[in-house]
C-alpha cells in the first residue's frame, strides 16, 4: 500500500476522471488533495467528505494574493478547516521565483496561517521557491507554533538546507521531480527516514517515463521505486515507511 500526501485534483475539466482512479486503485490507501485559495479550498472540503479514500487541507497558496481580501479569506480557511477530513493546513508559503514585489505580503499570510495552524491543532503544508532563507528566518522565529509538524512540499532545495530545516522537525515531501535527472537525490541520504512523504503534486510533475503527461496521486509507485533504489530499500519497504510516516504527520488512524 502507498499513499499521495500532495495532490491538486480540484479543476472540474479532469476531476472526476482522475478521482476514479484513485478510488479503483487498490494500492494506493489514501490521498490528500490541497487547496490553494478560498474558494478551492471549498472544492477541497466538498471531495474529502464525499470520498472516504480523500483527505484535504486548505489554505492560501502564495502565488493566489493578488486582490484578495486576507482577512475573510482566512476566516473561510478556518471555518473549512473545522472537520476531520480535512488533516492540514496548506498549500502555504513563500514564492519569489515569478514574483518578489510582494515579499512582504506573502510573509505577512504565511505567518497568519502558521497560527492558524497552531490554533487549529493541525499540521502544515509548506511551499517553498527561490525563497529558503526568508522561510527559516520565519520557521526559527515561529518554532514554538510548529509542534503539529510542518513538510517542505516538493523539496527541491539540495543537500545544503536539510539539516536546517531537520533541526526544526520538518517533514520532507520528495514528489515527481525527485524523479528527474539533475535532482539532487543525494540530499535524501540526509534526511531523517521517518520524515519523507512521498507526494504527486498531480496534475503536474509527472514521474520518470510520464513526465510531460497529466500527473495522478496513482503514479506515487513511480516516486517509490525511485526511493526505494537510492535508498537501497526494497519497494514495499518504503511503501510501508512511507505511509506510516504520512499517518502519522496527518494523524490518520486509518
């Protein structure tokens, strides 16, 4: 059994067929789709409690700021948090690779919703671009709200920044570019195993030979096998010590 602790399966173009194959796929346990905005976030809640195989968290994606109004769309993220389907808050954090004009703004949310995290009792999902050190002064500054466990979703930051952000307790989500030549795979030696969580980010970063394709929470095997090689595991091995670590970051019993 393997899971998906990070997938985007909200748009209505390919939802419902991307969905049926997470439900008629007997390996694949659970997943957990993120929301990105408000209004996503809704979609997000909709589909966890309709599937019992779907968990969700919500949240404001930093590159999802422009004319929003902070204030009652954290009030929305709070109010869609409040249901035990929905285990996280995220997708969360920094992002300067397209934009830094707004430094200041996308800090101001993030540190928001790391205390709402923190009221909620929940963990976090964080993204990270182009932007690590602005994200371990705020991590370090906020250490004491991260006791629920925060991950560095789709970690691609290399061997320099993982003891940082392990002396924190940082989860590490390793997702279909660990895949790809020219990842830094090394960096995961350095990891703590009970840390990593395997994660799709469907539809997007497709694995190995589908790479350029719609991506799918199915497809985590790809990341697994990968894992399993560079870690001299065998495949059910980390299939097992990564969903373990998933249950445990997300507190799913199941």
């Amino acid at each position: 059994m393997f899971v998906d602790t990070h997938c985007h399966l909200t748009d209505k173009k390919f939802r419902e067929e991307e969905i049926a194959k997470i439900l008629e796929c007997p390996e694949l346990e659970f997943c957990v789709i993120l929301g990105c905005d408000a209004g996503d976030s809704k979609n997000v809640a909709e589909l966890a409690k309709k599937h019992i195989k779907i968990y969700g968290a919500v949240g404001i994606h930093p590159e999802n700021l422009e004319g929003i109004n902070v204030d009652l769309a954290l009030k929305d993220i709070e109010r869609l948090a409040d249901n035990e389907k929905i285990v996280a808050v995220g997708e969360v954090g920094l992002d300067y690779h397209f934009r830094q004009d707004n430094k200041e703004l996308q800090k101001e949310v993030f540190i928001r919703q790391i205390d709402l995290a923190n009221k909620l009792g929940k963990p976090i999902c964080v993204h990270c671009r182009d932007a690590e050190e602005d994200m371990l002064e705020i991590l370090r500054k906020n250490k004491e709200k991260l006791s629920h466990g925060f991950v560095m979703h789709c970690y691609s930051a290399g061997e320099k920044y993982v003891d940082a952000f392990a002396e924190l307790g940082a989860y590490f989500g390793l997702a279909g570019n660990y895949t790809y030549k020219g990842y830094e795979r090394g960096s995961v030696k350095y990891m703590p195993k009970e840390k990593i969580l395997l994660e799709t980010d469907s539809p997007y970063l497709a694995p190995g030979e589908y790479r350029g394709q719609k991506n799918n929470p199915t497809l985590v095997k790809v990341i697994s096998k990968k894992l399993a090689e560079n870690l001299n595991e065998t495949f059910d091995e980390i299939c097992s010590l990564t969903t373990q670590n998933a249950k445990r970051f997300y507190g799913i019993k199941k």
